[in-house]
C-alpha cells in the first residue's frame, strides 16, 4: 500500500511571496488534514477535509491561508503571502472512513522564509 | 483552554532498560488517547490507541496507560533499545474526532 505522498518536500521563499504545498493521501482514505509542525512542537491542525467537503478550518489563518480538495483526493494548500513566521514543516494525514482510526502522515514539507 | 503536556526536556534512557514517558492533559475530556513516533525530516507514525474505558493496552515491547481520574496518559517501552530513539507525541482525540497534540518527548536510548 502506498503512503501519503507530498511535494515538494523543501521549499524556500522570500516573505510576501506565494507557495503550494500537494498531497495525495493513501487510496480511498475519505478524510484529510493539513497540520503545521514549528520546531520544536507537535503539530497544529489548520483543516480537516471529509471527501471534499471542510469538517474543520477553524485553525486555518483564512486572510493568507487556503486549501482545496478537489474530487475528494488530492489536496493543495496554499499560502499568500508568506509571512517569517511560517516557517515551518507541513504535514498532510489522511484517514480511513471511520471515527477513532490512526492518522497516516506524508514526510512534510519543509517550508524556509526568508 | 486545553492543554497537553509531555515531559518536556529530552528523556535519556540506558539501553535495556524500561523507557516511561508521561502525558498529562487539562480542560480536557478525551475519549481516545493516540501515541505516535517521529523521527527526524519525517512524518509522525501511528503506535497505539487506547480508550476512556481500557485501563492498559500493549503491542509488543509497548505498553500505554490511560487513567481518567489522574487526567495522564503513561507510554512505556520495556527492553529499550537504540532503534527507539525518536520523539514520541501524544494525541488525546474527543468524541467529536478533534484531536490535539502534545509537543512530544525526546527519548535517547544510550548504549
């Protein structure tokens, strides 16, 4: 079976720049999440995907924040503009159709700011 | 607000020897509890779930203890070995599936 696979899997910007992060979540697995990782942390939900509908964004920074689901797979995430502060790793999780089942991560994204 | 707090400084166990990492939650009434490991430039991987009403549960040399009186969560790994060293984070999830979690603990199991 497949993983979660994302890309890129580093990224560097200058600040007020634009940038995407891809995932493809493990087939068939209705659910998806975006987490931020910062250093040193565990990591942060910014939205919840079920198919392709949003179960939750309410961590999600709307103003420069953004994702889509399209066809209920793959999945972008995007950001614009960039501030320093989100630096960060992205990962993206997907989940089987049923409450309580363990996350699947990607490797992440590894996003520098400059 | 809720809180979620693991041992916060690096954990240094000798090899051999029972690892035991600590999670302890406020404000919060988690109807599971989930452990993950992550290493370096990777994403975190499942370990256990154990519910509110499952005092213990085990998989192979881990162990994971879930006492809702205490509010904490104890992660054990018996016969530790050098493989074992990574961060491991701790995950309450509520009965509305949100889940949180901890910053995680960074174990090293010394030769």
């Amino acid at each position: 079976e497949a993983g979660v696979a994302q890309s890129p899997r580093y990224k560097i910007i200058e600040k007020r720049q634009s940038v995407a992060f891809w995932c493809n979540p493990i087939s068939g697995h209705a659910t998806l999440y975006w987490y931020q990782q910062i250093l040193g942390q565990g990591p942060k939900l910014l939205i919840q995907f079920q198919n392709n509908g949003v179960v939750d964004d309410s961590q999600l920074p709307k103003d420069r924040f953004s994702a889509e689901r399209l066809k209920g797979v793959d999945s972008t995430l995007k950001i614009q503009p960039a501030k320093l502060e989100d630096s960060a790793v992205y990962l993206c999780a997907s989940q089987a159709d049923r409450a309580y089942n363990e996350q699947f991560f990607g490797p992440g994204t590894r996003l520098t700011v400059l | 607000s809720q809180k979620i707090e693991q041992n916060s400084e690096a954990l240094n166990i000798q090899e051999g020897k029972t690892a035991t990492l600590t999670c302890n939650y406020t404000n919060y009434s988690p109807a599971y509890l989930q452990w993950y490991r992550q290493d370096p430039g990777r994403g975190p991987v499942f370990l256990l779930l154990i519910r509110e009403n499952e005092k213990e549960k085990r998989k192979e040399r881990l162990k994971v203890t879930f006492d809702t009186t205490l509010k904490q969560s104890l992660f054990h790994i018996t016969a530790s070995q050098p493989a074992d060293s990574a961060t491991y984070l701790c995950a309450p999830e509520n009965r509305d599936d949100k889940i949180i979690f901890g910053k995680g603990t960074r174990l090293h199991i010394l030769p």
